[in-house]
C-alpha cells in the first residue's frame, strides 16, 4: 500500500541532475578503457539523486532499460551524467539518463550511454510512497513521458509471456529443433 500523497506536482527540471565525475586510473579495465560496472554504480547514484528529489523520499532501483554501450570513456575523461525524470506512475519513476565523456584535451565529447531506471519511493517502514506528479513543459518532455509509458505497457507484455513460457516450459522434441541450428550440444547426463 502507497503511504504518502502529495497533491502538487513538480517541474522536470525541479529534479534535473548532472554529476560529473573525472575518470581516474582505477577505474580502468584491462583493455585501458572504463568499467561498465563503474558508469552503471554511477547512473544508479544520479538515478538516485533525480528520483528521491522528485519523489520527495528515498528511492529504491527496481529496473534497468537499455544499457547499450556506444562509445568507451577514456582515462582522464570527464563523464557526465545528465539525469531527469521522464515518467511518473503511483509509486515509481523512470529517470532517463545520458551519460557523455568529454575529452578537455582535445575538446570534445562523446555520447557514452543513454538508459532508463526505473525506481520506487519509499516513505517510512518501507512502504512505498505516492509520487508528486509530474509537470511536462515541453513537447520533448511529453514525448518522454509519452514513450516510457509505452515501454512500461510493453514490458508488462513481454514479462506476462515470459512468465508463461517459463511455466509451460518442457524438454521435449519441439525444443530440441527450436535448438537445432543453434551453437550448442546437447550431452544429456542420466
Ligand atoms: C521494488 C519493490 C518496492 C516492488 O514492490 P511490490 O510490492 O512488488 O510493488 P508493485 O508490484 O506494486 O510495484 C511497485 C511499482 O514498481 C513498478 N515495478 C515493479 N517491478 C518492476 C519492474 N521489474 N520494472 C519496472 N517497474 C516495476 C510497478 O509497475 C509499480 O509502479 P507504479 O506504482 O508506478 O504503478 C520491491 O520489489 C523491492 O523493494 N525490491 C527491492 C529493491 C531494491 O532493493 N533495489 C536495490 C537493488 S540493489
């Protein structure tokens, strides 16, 4: 049961947030180019930031949409983070976050990663809290609001089938086909 209502609202750029961070040696991988798992702990901490400042209470992360990697961030690169709410449910949000690596070098900049997190507000004991809604002031912003909206009813299909397959799910000769040309072999034990 959601704990808390809030009957105003809030601007999307009451809860705007950018964090910029200096990509340092540590945080390199063998092949000298950042982690993922580094840019990924700090989407969740801007994520977090955007989503508990909208939400007006701390915020849990329940999913992550679309975490493509386009482009590698570099040591000494300066990482941005641009983080903004772009969908409001009852008690969930979806803050939608681009994250750009700037050369200051060589001035320039390059688009890292875009991805969606989706979080809950939690109110006190844990109970999750109603969301303030959220005021759209541009065609952009009801764009955003509009496209997560149709991502959100997308997942709840493709999660409802999943859930059937996984429940109807037998090794029989069907799946042996299904399989055929895969790359894989199939050594049964007894
Ligand atoms: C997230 C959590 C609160 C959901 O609890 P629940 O009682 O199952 O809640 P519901 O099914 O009512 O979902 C709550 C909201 O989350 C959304 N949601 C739930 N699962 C989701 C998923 N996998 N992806 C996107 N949204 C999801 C629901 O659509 C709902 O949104 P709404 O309130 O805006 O309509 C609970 O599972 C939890 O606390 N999980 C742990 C989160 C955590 O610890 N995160 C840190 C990870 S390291």
């Amino acid at each position: 049961m959601a704990s808390k209502q809030h009957a105003e609202g809030h601007t999307v750029s009451y809860s705007q947030t950018t964090l910029t961070e200096l990509m340092i040696p540590a945080y390199a991988n063998f092949g000298g180019k950042i982690h993922g798992g580094t840019l990924l702990s700090l989407m969740d901490k801007v994520a977090y930031v955007c989503a508990s400042k909208h939400a007006g209470n701390y915020c849990v992360t329940v999913s992550v949409d679309n975490v493509h990697f386009l482009a590698p961030a570099e040591v000494g690169d300066l990482v941005s983070l641009i983080a903004s709410v772009n969908y409001v449910g009852t008690s969930s949000l979806v803050v939608g976050i681009k994250v750009i690596a700037e050369n200051v070098q060589t001035a320039t900049v390059k688009h890292t990663n875009t991805s969606y997190f989706t979080m809950v507000a939690k109110s006190e004991g844990s109970t999750k809290a109603i969301v303030p809604p959220l005021i759209l002031e541009s065609a952009e912003e009801i764009r955003r609001f509009a496209a997560a909206l149709k991502r959100r009813r997308l997942r709840s299909y493709v999660t409802g089938r999943m859930d059937d397959y996984k429940a109807d799910f037998t090794v029989d000769e069907e799946t042996h086909s299904f399989l055929a040309q895969e790359r894989c072999e199939i050594r049964l034990r007894d």
